[in-house]
C-alpha cells in the first residue's frame, strides 16, 4: 500500500441506511477515474428491507467526492505507475459516509501463485488438525 485518501460517497436513497446497517460488501471493489471524476465500482450495498420504493441498483458505481488535486493525482499515479485504487474500509464521520480509498500494487502472476499454495498449505494443515482433535 502506497497512499491512502479518505473521500465521501455520494449516495441516494436508503443507501445511507443499508450502509449504518452494515449491509455492504468491500471485497471485488475499485476505483476509477473517468472524465476527470472518481467512481466507485462494484461495491454492492444490499437494498434496505423497510424502503417503500424504488430501491437502486446494488452494484451502481457511486461517484466519489474528492478535491480536484486529489482527483488528478489519483490518475496520474494510476495511468503512469500502474497502481490500483482499492477500497480499504467505508465508516461515517459526522454523518457523512467516507471511504478510504489506497493507492496499491497488484501482485506478479508469480506471486498470485505463491500466495494461493500457501493458502491451499494453511487449509491442509486446518484440516488435518480439526480431523485429529475429534
């Protein structure tokens, strides 16, 4: 992880309160720039249960609210180093919905590898040991 920024989430409707109620899933979203503004993407935020009507589409891409500086250092550091914005955590303050957002370096195919035998090791080893204790 390189840098991390904080900016604020432009949502509607009940979002807000799927969100407060922790109805979000982080894990397959990104960010991007487009046209000189930041989006989130593929970040899914479950319909809210007691909404009367018209509940958004879950995997929108919501726009990130940025300073025009951050929003071109953003992209340049993307476009020329090769870096991914990634979402880190999403949290309110004071009443605003913030995500951080972290500037990373994806892994080598190498080490994608590397990362899943030891992941595939981890799980033998779990196994192993949850047969053996019953």
């Amino acid at each position: 992880m390189l840098a991390e920024f904080e900016a604020g989430v432009e949502l509607v409707g009940a979002e807000v309160k799927s969100l407060r109620a922790g109805k979000v899933s982080l894990p397959e979203a990104f960010a991007k720039i487009e046209n000189g503004e930041a989006w989130l993407c593929n970040m899914h935020i479950s319909p809210y249960a007691q909404a009367s009507h018209g509940a958004p589409d879950p995997l929108r891409r919501r726009k990130l609210l940025l300073h025009r500086r951050e929003i071109k250092r953003l992209g340049s550091q993307t476009r020329e180093k090769g870096l991914t914005m990634v979402p880190l955590d999403i949290h309110f303050r004071r009443g605003k919905a913030k995500v951080t957002i972290a500037l990373a370096r994806g892994r080598k195919t190498r080490d994608r590898r590397e990362v899943l035998k030891r992941k595939a090791a981890e799980r033998e080893v779990d196994r192993a040991i949850r047969d053996s204790g019953s």
